[in-house]
C-alpha cells in the first residue's frame, strides 16, 4: 500500500528520555523548547520511538503504522511528514516542497490526492501543521511551562505535558447533549489543557515559542461558486482519482456495500479499477434486519466484478453487548457501544488479509441537506425556491407547510448571537420532549430531554458558555456564515471524528478504513458549489448522481432509502438494560458532576419498554463512560 516514497522506519535503537513511558498505539509527538532555553531531553520516551527526519528536528513517531501512514520529504530549506492518506507520489512531494519553500505558497503541499495532517519544519526553526479540509487527521497540543507539546494522539500529548489525569468534565457534558454546537467548547478536547487543532486549520510555533492557529482556505464555503454541471465534473474526476490511487497501489482493496448510494458508488468504482473481483461487505441482523440486505444483493448481482460477502449478526454483536471488552480509545467514542458489532465486521473483512477498506463516511455530510439549508434560499435562491423546498420538506415529514417556510424566514433574520442567547435559556429550562424535525431548521437542533440528565451546576456552566459564545465574535466556524452551511461544516467535523475512530479500531486486525469523500479534494469540489445548488427534496443527492452517471448503475443512483438500525439499538438496550444500569448507577460522570445517574437510567427504561428515547445521546453518554473507566481503572477520576 503506496509503496513509492519514504517512509519512517519502523524502529531506531534509543534510549528513552526521562518522563511517562508512553503507550505502543501509533503516534508523532513532539516537545518544543524556545529559542535560549534549557536543553531538552534527546528522545521522546516510547518504545521504538524514531525521529521523524533521520538524524534531526524535535519531532518522533512510533508504533505500528500502516505502510505509508507516515510519509517524508525533504529539500534544503524545509523538510515535511504526511500523516494519514496521501496519495501523491515522492517526485511530487519533494517537487511542490522545494516549489513551496522557493516562492512561500505552503498551501500548495495541501492539494495532493487523499486526506492527512500535514507538518512543515522550516530551516529557521519554526514549525507548521496543516490539517486536513474534513478534520480526520487532526493534531493535538498543550503548554508546559514555555515549551509546546504537540502529538497526533490527545493521550500522549497530556502524558507529555504532566497532565494525563486531568479531564474535562464540560468537555463531556457539552458533547452529551449539545453536539452540534461545538462552538461551547471549541478547540477543547475530553483531556483537561489539551486543544486539538480541527479540519481546515493551520498551527504555527515560531521558534521564540509562540503560537498562531486559524483557518487557512475558505473550504468554498461562499454564496459564490462554480456551476452544477462543472462543480458535477469535478467531483467525479476527484473520486475517481481517490479510488483509482488506492486500488493502484492497495495490496488488499475492499469495500462496504450497504447498498447505499455512498458506500455501493464507492464499490462500483472500485471493482471498475482494480483487476481482481472486489470482495464487498453488507451487515445483516437476522432478528433485527436494517433493510440493506436486499438492495445490496440485488446491485451485486447486476455488477459481476463484485464478491458481496454477508457479515450476520447474533445476540451478542447487538448495540450495549460486551461494552466491558472494548480497548481504551483517544477520545470517547459513541461507536464504542456498538463495539461488539464492528469487532464482528471488521474481523470478517480482515480474514482475507490486511489491506484498505473503503467505506461511505462523508457522503450525508457533503451531498445531503440539513434542514435548515431552508433558511439559506431566500437571500441566494429567491423566495420561489423557498416555497417549493418548504412544501415539499413538510408533505414528507408530515407537518405544516406554511409553519415551515415561516420558521426558515425567522431563521435567515436570526443572528447566530440571538441562537445562543436561547440556546442558554433552553439549557436552564429544559424541554422534555423529543425534537421534532421543524425545530431542526434552526442554527442547531435544541437540546432534547437528555438534557434533564445533566446536574443542575452543570447545565448552569453550559449555559454560561453559551452566554459568552453570545457575546463573542471570534470563532473558527466564523468562515461559515449561515445556517445551513455551518450545519453542513459540523457534520463534515462530525463524519471525520467517526472515520477516525473506525480507522482505530481496525488497526489491531490489520484493516486501513479509507473514506474517499472525505479526501480534501472531494470535500472542495462539493463546497464550492452553494448549498442551494447541490440539493433538491425531489432527488437523492442530485450532486452525486450527475457526477457518477454513467459509471454507476441508475439503480443504484436512484435509491431513496437508508438503511434502519432502530430495532437493534432497542433490542440491544432490552437484552442488556440491567448491565447498562449498574454500569450508570457507579459512572464516573457523576463522580465529575455531569450526570443525574437516576435521571439517565429513567430514559433507559424507556428505551427498554420500546418507547422513544434520544439513543444517540445515550451513546454518546455511554461511550464517555466506557472511556473514563478504560482511563481509571473504575477510580474516581480527577
């Protein structure tokens, strides 16, 4: 897999330096001394640690990285390392870096094919990190006195900053039950004093040990941009490129295949490119079917160069099985509950061998519309647009047409500071019904019961940072400027966080989960045609469908259904209700003060009797568990 161009060797004989031993997951790290100051120790304590560039600069990698993971080059003003997915070749690399160091355009080195964080050490000492559009490789940071730690990994950054122990109980709270609004805790992460740098950010430490970040590009989220029927070519020529590079080169190359229109055109194109049969995936719950099973065995049996293989679930994969057996994590992790379920998949694709997967992830965030994109027509599609969008939305959610194109027009005159102001009354005040699909069509969704879950201090501390996000200007969303195009942005993050974790968890079997629509090019072509114009509520993904015609079965272009995994998600709270509510009643988030364990469990019973219950929030809830615990041994934490 991208066998051309260097990489970092896997292990360097050294002796490691003072400080915490660091864990054996993979991990670039760093610490950073200013110009003058105390010398620092020669190696980064891991074991296997190797410098990034032999022989020199601060920076070291370790662990088992997939080949060509970690990439290098270097010419005689600067030297970089790819983390992640690029797909350039070495000639191209060590070309655009000498280009980029001759005339100062660094953004150039972040057009390559694929997705990956990108760090720069110039020859005057300072450093840049580039991440990528989508977020999925991003980099993490703390300060230690007046040096800088930064790593690829939250965890080791806060070992090397002395700060492993301390978490952030806000952190928590606020990614329970306000998700889509990370602007309450931006740039924070679950580690106390940890920040991560996101999708579209670049961070510079100049020698004397200052820091700048802030977004570079403007991801083309702009009213202005390029038309469908360009913006359509040039999406199918960069997904084209993102699974031809990778078949390319891939020893091993597979695929989901929900039969989805994401993952399924994913496959398609795939088999198209690699010379051998493509072995496809689909999950199927016999007691619990999420309605894929049959579009996937019909498209794969009009497509022979595709092998689709069943991956069955049982009792024990169901959602809230086994949730003692999961490995620690980086972040909480809401898949973590459905653990047993990827376990079982993954273990399925990685027994043919190692080698790449492609899945669907990014496709929704890019090529669907959130409701409130509604709020986007008047002012850059006119009122008619408005009218028939809104008529249509309500007829198939089954509400008010006329309050639907209402509640877009109040939103559109909303500024953003008026939506926290709320939001902050909402989070004294909390609702105890479920949200409704209209009340989406908003700056974010409001805070549903699950808010009622959290401790009367901690939703006061909620609401205060919603008061100051109120009163504040600065912000790294600032670059989306209406409702609908943040919205699109926050599931963009949302999607990156999701592949990230997967990729994660298919390490240890071997498999490299590869999401093409999240490769910076993809992300750019579909953003830099307005949301307006990429969407239409009488057709699925219209964007998608014009870029792939021809090389994707209409069938598969026209699917209007996704799969539904409810039924598991209650059959599994059902089967596992007495685990999930000792593991509740002893939560170290109560210990935090996040959580009214009491006030969570009577949700779950709820869920347990088959009655509506905010399952993303419970999972959400309990991933953060699971993840305290891996982290403390059932302690108290600090």
């Amino acid at each position: 897999m991208f066998k051309s161009g260097p990489s970092v060797p896997a292990v360097e004989s050294r002796e490691p330096g003072p400080g915490p031993r660091l864990p054996r997951d993979p991990a670039l790290a760093a610490v950073l001394a200013p110009t003058g100051s105390r010398p620092l120790p020669t190696s980064i304590p891991a074991p296997g640690a190797v410098r990034v560039w032999p022989g020199e600069g601060p920076l070291w990698s370790w662990g088992p990285w997939h080949p060509g993971e970690v990439r290098t080059a270097t010419c005689a003003q600067a030297r970089l390392v790819a983390v992640g997915q690029c797909l350039a070749d070495a000639a191209t690399m060590r070309r655009d870096l000498e280009l980029s160091a001759a005339d100062g355009h660094w953004e150039r080195l972040t057009r390559w094919p694929g997705a990956y964080l990108l760090i720069v050490r110039h020859d005057q000492g300072r450093l840049t990190a580039y991440t990528d559009p989508a977020g999925q490789f991003p980099l993490y940071y703390a300060q230690r006195g007046n040096r800088t730690v930064l790593s690829t990994r939250a965890t080791t950054t806060a070992l090397l900053a002395g700060t492993a122990d301390a978490v952030d109980p806000t952190t928590l709270a606020a990614h329970i039950v306000c998700p889509t609004v990370p602007e309450l805790v931006e740039g924070r992460t679950a580690l106390a004093g940890v920040r991560e740098l996101g999708g579209g950010q670049t961070l510079c430490i100049d020698p004397s040990g200052g820091l700048r970040r802030g977004p570079y590009g403007d991801l083309g989220l702009s009213r202005s941009g390029t038309g469908f029927a360009e913006t359509a070519d040039r999406l199918r020529s960069a997904l084209t490129a993102s699974v031809s590079l990778r078949a390319a080169d891939a020893t091993r190359l597979t695929a989901d295949f929900s039969g989805g229109l994401d993952s399924t055109s994913l496959a398609v194109l795939a088999a198209h490119a690699s010379p051998h049969p493509l072995d496809a995936f689909v999950y199927h719950h016999p007691e619990a079917p999420a309605g894929d099973l049959e579009h996937a065995s019909a498209y794969a049996a009009a497509n022979p160069g595709i092998r689709l293989h069943v991956t069955r679930g049982s009792p024990t994969s169901l959602p809230y099985s086994e949730m003692d057996d999961q490995d620690p994590t980086d972040q909480p992790d809401p898949a973590a509950v459905i653990g047993a379920r990827l376990r079982l998949r993954l273990a399925h694709i990685a027994e043919g061998g190692a080698g790449i997967h492609l899945t669907g992830e990014g496709g929704d965030a890019l090529l669907a519309a959130p409701p409130s994109y509604l709020a986007d027509l008047p002012a850059s599609a006119g009122m008619r647009r408005l009218v028939r969008d809104g008529r249509a939305l309500a007829r198939m959610r089954k509400t008010s047409p006329v309050q639907t194109v209402l509640r877009a027009l109040r939103l559109a005159r909303t500024p953003k500071r008026q939506a926290f102001d709320m939001l902050a009354l909402q989070l004294e005040r909390p609702a105890r019904h479920d949200t409704h699909w209209l009340e989406a069509v908003a700056w974010w969704p409001p805070p549903g019961p699950e808010t009622t879950w959290l401790t009367t201090g901690m939703r006061r501390r909620l609401a205060e940072l919603a008061s100051d996000c109120a009163r504040s200007t600065e912000s790294e969303t600032a670059l989306a400027t209406t409702p609908g195009a943040r919205a699109v942005l926050h599931e963009l993050r949302n999607s990156a966080t999701v592949q990230r974790q997967l990729v994660d968890r298919a390490r240890p079997v071997g498999t490299w989960p590869h999401a093409p629509f999240l490769d910076g090019e993809v992300v750019r072509a579909c953003l830099s045609l307005p949301l307006p114009l990429r969407t239409d509520p009488f057709t699925v993904k219209p964007l998608l469908a014009a870029a792939l015609a021809g090389l994707v079965p209409d069938a598969v272009l026209r699917r209007t259904t996704k799969g539904d995994y409810s039924a598991e998600n209650y059959r599994g709270a059902r089967l596992s209700a007495k685990d999930i509510r000792a593991r509740l009643a002893s939560s170290p988030l109560a210990d935090l003060g996040v959580i009214e364990p009491s006030r969570v469990i009577a949700s779950l019973d709820r869920a347990a009797a088959g009655l509506s219950a905010p399952f993303p929030a419970l999972n959400r809830l309990l991933g953060e568990d699971m993840w305290l615990m891996s982290r403390t041994g059932g302690k108290e934490p600090t």
